[in-house]
C-alpha cells in the first residue's frame, strides 16, 4: 500500500517537474515569475529557458523514470539536485547577500525527501 501511494505521489511529482520544464519554453515570462524573478533578454534569456527548463523537465523526467521503473537511483538523482539546489540557496543568502527564500527550499527539501523515501522502498520491495 505504501509503495502505491508513494508511486502515485512520484508521477503527480514528475508530471508537474516535466510541465514547469515545458512552461519554460512556452510561456517564460509566467515561469520567471512564478520563481520571483523578471525575464531577461539576450543570452540572460536563453540561460534561464535553457537552464531553468532543463532543471525541471529533466528532473521530472527522472522522477517519472524512477516510477515506472522502480529504480530507486533515478530518484537519487532528481533528489541529489534538490537538495544541492535548496543548498546553494542557503549559500547565496549567506554568502551572496541573496533573499532568504525560505518556502522555496522548504519545498525543494520536502520533495528531496519524499524521493529518498520512495526510494528506500523501492529498495525494500525490490
């Protein structure tokens, strides 16, 4: 039973990762702006569609991967880049006089770890 619903929470997660990932492409202004930032223009621009869309539909087609396949070391890695990534948010803050986006690693952590919870059972059930 824990394994289903964790699976079912992996897809919902890895489905709502891909389609922030595609918004990058196909609305960027409103992507940008979900994460409180403005839309630059030239190579700003390409950097934020490209490494932004990049974070998410790859980590979400990682998820979605680790679900269907049971495979608990693609979530690893899908939670591996959200813990680095809500790390380095901390380190910006401390270090580089950054906002302190609190709800936003509180979800990147909250995600890494029903990962890595998922992941265990994977390996459990294996």
């Amino acid at each position: 039973m824990m394994t289903k619903l964790l699976n079912a929470l992996l897809w919902v997660l890895g489905l709502l990762f891909v389609i922030l990932g595609l918004r990058w492409l196909i609305d960027p202004q409103a992507a940008a702006a979900t994460l409180g930032m403005a839309l630059s223009d030239g190579v700003g621009r390409s950097s934020q569609i490209g490494d932004f869309g990049a974070f998410f539909f790859t980590g979400g087609l990682w998820v979605l991967l680790g679900a269907w396949r049971k495979a608990p070391i693609f979530l690893y890695v899908s939670a591996t880049t959200l813990g680095v990534a809500a790390l380095f948010r901390l380190l910006a803050w401390a270090v580089q006089d950054a906002a302190l986006t609190v709800d936003m690693i509180a979800v990147e952590v909250v995600i890494a770890v029903i990962l890595l919870v998922a992941a265990k059972q994977f390996e459990r059930s294996a």
